[in-house]
C-alpha cells in the first residue's frame, strides 16, 4: 500500500512539472540588461537652493512575460542609480543614489506586422537619498514613495543589410501616489526620535509631482539576440510642505536584449 502511494506521488510531481514547464514554454519572454551613463541636473532645497549637476550611472533591468495567443503582457523593472554633482562654485557635491522597482500590465495593438504598440498601467515603489557634503546640520535628504502611472510601449521592425532592428519606446507618467517629505526646516531627528509628524507622507498627483520617464532605443542583431542603443530621459521633480526637488537626467543607454 505504501509503495502504491509513493508511486502515485512520484507520478502527481512528474505531471506537475510537466505542465510547469509547458507553462512556461508558451509564453514569449524578453529580458533586458541595460547601463546608462549620463548628465544629471538636481534641485532639493531642504539641503540647499542652489542646482547641482554632474554624471549620473544607472542600471535598468526589465522581463516583459507574453502569451504568443494573448494581447496582455506583463513586465518587471527594477532599475538603481547613483551620481555626484556640485554647484558651479564646485564647493560641495551632492551623492544620490535610489532604487526602483516596478510592474506593469499592457493590452498591445498591431496595427501592421512590423508596428507593436502597448498601453496600460504600472506600479512603482522607490528608495534612495541625497548627501550634501558641505551640510552640517541636516546634511541628507530621503526620497521614497509609490506610484501609479499611465504607460506606452512601442516597438517597430525594419529591415537592413539583411538583417531585422528593431526600435523600441517606452514611457510613463506617474498619476497619483504617496511621497515622503520632512517639513521645510524639519530634522529628521524630530520626525523619528521624537514622533513629531508634520504632514510628512503627502498625495502626490500632476499638480504637485509632474514627471515623466521615457526611453528611445534601437536593437542590433546579434546571433543569439540584440546590442541596444539607444537615449534616456528621466524626468522626476515634486513640491512638498514647500520643498522643491528635481532631477533631470540625459543618459546614454547601452545594453543587451535577450
């Protein structure tokens, strides 16, 4: 008896990871490692009034997971910078550095074979900081929040030398979501060590956080898939509890799609 229960549990595990596996074989899936290199601009007035700007590095990472007989795709990201920038009397230099990770869902329109076009949504939840090295009194600023943005995704085939490239664009806009801010003049000693909250989770929407993030990149064939090339534009700014930030980045992507 015992020796029939085993075998049929032995023969349940097979079945499991054979459907697994078949699972995991009709979906089309495309993974991206991607560096960029490039000029950043920053702006947060809790730590001085004063722009910085400098070179920024950041990684991008992304997984989009799609059925070949679906019109829905889902796609990971998870992307982290770091940058040094100083004011034009080069007396004190910011470092930043953040971390994001997101996902997304889009319904694509082929309006021909060679044009792929997606639109949906995507869900965002980011880290990171800023240290000011001439400050001595509040010297770090941290950035965190989640959000919520209307996103495209767009891809377009060509032929060349025989060959078939690719260009790929992809953007968002975030709509609504929750940042953290201090209050101007507000220590981060008071906020954790004595509890005194000053409004310091705020709504962030068009009015107060308008940003965009967007990529234009072109794929080169490879023999076992793609170089891609191609422009970064992250524009990120916000306006909380009378705090002006941005960061503005021109980037250089390159990279490899598989």
């Amino acid at each position: 008896m015992k020796f029939v229960d085993k075998k049929t549990y032995i023969i349940k595990a097979i079945v499991a990871l054979a459907m697994l596996w078949s699972g995991l074989g009709v979906s089309a899936q495309e993974r991206v490692q991607m560096i960029s290199v490039g000029y950043s601009s920053l702006l947060d007035t809790y730590l001085s009034p004063e722009h910085y700007s400098g070179i920024e590095l950041r990684y991008i990472g992304e997984r989009t997971n799609q059925k070949p007989d679906s019109n829905m795709s889902h796609t990971w990201t998870a992307q982290g910078f770091v940058s040094s920038t100083s004011p034009r009397s080069e007396n004190a230099n910011d470092l930043s550095a953040m971390v994001e990770v997101g996902f997304g869902m889009h319904y694509h329109f082929r309006p021909s074979k060679s044009l792929d076009i997606a639109v949906g949504g995507q869900a965002d939840v980011f880290l990171g900081g800023i240290y000011n090295t001439r400050n001595g009194n509040n010297p770090a600023q941290m950035h965190a929040g989640l959000d919520i943005a209307p996103s495209v995704r767009a891809k377009y085939g060509f032929r060349l030398w025989k060959k078939v490239f690719q260009l790929n664009y992809v953007a968002s806009a975030p709509l609504l979501g929750l940042q953290f801010s201090p209050a101007y003049g507000q220590s981060y000693y008071e906020i954790f060590s004595e509890g005194n909250y000053d409004h310091n989770i705020c709504f962030a929407s068009l009015h107060n956080a308008a940003s965009l993030s967007n990529r234009l990149t072109l794929d080169i064939p490879i023999k076992r898939g793609a170089i891609r090339i191609g422009y970064l534009g992250d524009f990120r700014q916000s306006k909380f509890n009378d705090i002006k930030f941005h960061n503005f980045t021109h980037g250089f992507i390159i990279g490899y799609a598989y």
